[in-house]
C-alpha cells in the first residue's frame, strides 16, 4: 500500500471516528456565546443582583441548588423542572429536594426571562444557574472564577434518580468521602464544598435530633458548645408545630461568604451533624484546619471545585436541548 493510500484511509478513518462524537457534544467554553448572545453574563448578573438585593436569602439558596442538581444526573437543569409541569415526579419533587428555597428557583427563571427576550433559544438554564451560582458567591464576597459554558438542559427528571445521590445532614464524614468519590471528588474537595455553608440556614427538623433526643443530662449533643445548644434548644421548641422555623449556618457572619464556618466547628458550633463530622474525622479535620486558618486557601480551593461541580455530567450538542421555560421539560 502506497504512502499516499495510507494517509488518505488514516483522515477518512480519523473522520469517521471523529463526527459522531462532535454531533454528540462539544467542550465547554468561556466564551461559548459570543456570537449567539455575547451579553450573556451580564444580563444574568443584572438579574442576580437585583434579586439578591431584594431577598437575601437567594444566594445561599442557589448555591445549595446548583449542588443538587449537578450531583443528580449532572448540570443540566433537571432539577429546575416543577411538580406541577411534569407527567411525573421530577427531582425537585423528592422529599430532600422540598425544602430548597423558591427563591433560587424564582432568581434561574428571571434570568432566563431577560435571556429570552435578549437572545432567544439561546441559552440553557443550567448555564443560567452555573452562572447565577458563581455571581451570587461574589456577591456575598467570595471568590470569583470563570465559568465555562455550553451545557444543555435534560430531556427528562425523576425523582426516583434523587436516591442516595446527595448528601444527608446527618451523614457521617467517612460516608460521605465515600459518596463524593463515587462523583470525582476528594475529601478535600468535599470540606471545600462544604464550606458554602457559610452562608443560608437550615430548618430546625434537620439537626433537631441533635437537641433533644441525646442521653445527657440536658438532652443535647456533647460535641455541641452547651450555650449554642441551649439557645437552640429555646429557638427550636417549636419546631414540630412550625417546620419552618430555622437557624443560620453560620451565626457568626451569616450573610458573609468567609472562613467562618471552618472556625465554628472546632468551637462546637457547627449546626448540622453533616458539619461537626468534618472535624471530628480525621482525614477531613485537616482540611477544616487548614481553611479555619487561612481565608485565601480555601476560596482559591473553592473557586476550583466549583468549576469542577459544573463540569459534572455535563449534557453539550444534541446530548441536551435548550429549554424554552427551564420549569418545563421541552
């Protein structure tokens, strides 16, 4: 076989090889939209801002929705789609999914509004929330990082795929290096996601079990500092008759995005069980040592795992769609 032969069969075999897979999908970009609408990101910021501005409560909120849907099925939006849309359950219909907060869903939907009208079809939701994500972190004063974009919306979302996909507030530390290596991450990774816990609440009934139902004198939680406990134990009373009754993360600095949350946990004041167990394992303590100490170490960490997060099952090409309501599957 001549050398002219073999080069022209090496291309068409390369071609073939290589079609499908770019008819597939493609690599995320930074600038993945600068013919198709170049203002993306600062229509989204807009948005973020002016909502944030109005409800506090959007950033921690998003941040903790981004998280459950990239670690479902990847970011693809899945999540965002509602109960009361769908021919099924969708994930947001899962019992852990319940209590995330309208307003993060409230702030996607907003931004993909003035998307709509900007640049229409264009852009996905699930790179609506990434960004949403990323500029409320910001805002809170965290860091700020690129964010690669290109991601499609699912075609589908069922609750059933929530199961044993996410973390539960009272998880111990080993069980959830475990599940966050199944998805790629390292315990470092997991204590610097961990971490955006520096900001929101969490209802009485998730760490609850922690206030009354111990085998001490006062009913709490040893690990727990007893005047944190107490003064939960007051707030929490009554929190069976009123399940929305809630505590900030940090008490600290709650609407800071800072190392404080790290500090808190040596202290005892670590709200969730999920939380105290960083530091009392040994392979995650050192982690929450090393961010306690230093502000700089853990927001360049949690900048690059939060660009990680959301390369997570990433749908791109014909793998996803573009939906046009991200509450409605197309």
């Amino acid at each position: 076989m001549g050398a002219l032969l073999r080069c022209l069969l090496l291309i068409l075999f390369v071609g073939v090889v290589a079609v499908p897979r770019a008819m597939a999908g493609g690599r995320l970009s930074t600038n993945y939209y600068r013919h198709s609408c170049p203002r993306v990101e600062q229509i989204v910021a807009d948005v973020v801002a002016a909502k944030q501005r109005v409800n506090p409560s959007t950033a921690a909120g998003t941040l903790r929705l981004f998280f459950h849907d990239c670690f479902v099925g990847g970011c693809d939006a899945s999540v965002l789609v509602s109960p009361l849309t769908a021919d099924r359950f969708p994930e947001r219909a899962a019992e852990i999914n319940l209590s995330l907060p309208g307003d993060s869903f409230d702030v996607v939907a907003r931004a993909k509004a003035a998307l709509e009208v900007a640049c229409p079809s264009a852009v996905s939701c699930a790179d609506i929330l990434a960004l949403a994500a990323r500029d409320l972190v910001g805002i809170l004063g965290g860091p700020r990082f690129p964010v690669s974009l290109g991601r499609r919306d699912a075609r589908r979302s069922d609750a059933r795929d929530v199961e044993g996909n996410l973390p539960l507030t009272n998880m111990s530390a080993r069980a959830m290096t475990v599940l966050f290596a199944r998805k790629g991450f390292t315990p470092q990774e997991l204590v610097a996601l961990a971490g955006a816990h520096t900001v929101g609440f969490s209802h009485c009934g998730e760490f609850a079990h922690r206030l009354y139902n111990f085998k001490t004198a006062d009913g709490y939680d040893p690990s727990l500092d007893p005047t944190f406990a107490r003064a939960l134990q007051s707030s929490c009373a009554n929190y069976k008759n009123d399940p929305t009754i809630s505590i900030f993360n940090d008490i600290m600095t709650p609407g800071k995005f800072d190392e404080l949350y790290f500090k808190n946990l040596p202290r005892g004041l670590g709200l969730l069980a999920s939380d105290a167990a960083l530091w009392e394992y040994p392979v995650t303590r050192v982690f929450v040592q090393r961010y306690a100490d230093n502000q700089t170490a853990f927001f360049d960490d949690f900048a690059r795992v939060m660009q990680k997060l959301g390369t997570v099952g990433v749908k791109t090409g014909r793998q996803g769609v573009v939906r046009r309501h991200c509450d409605v599957l197309n």
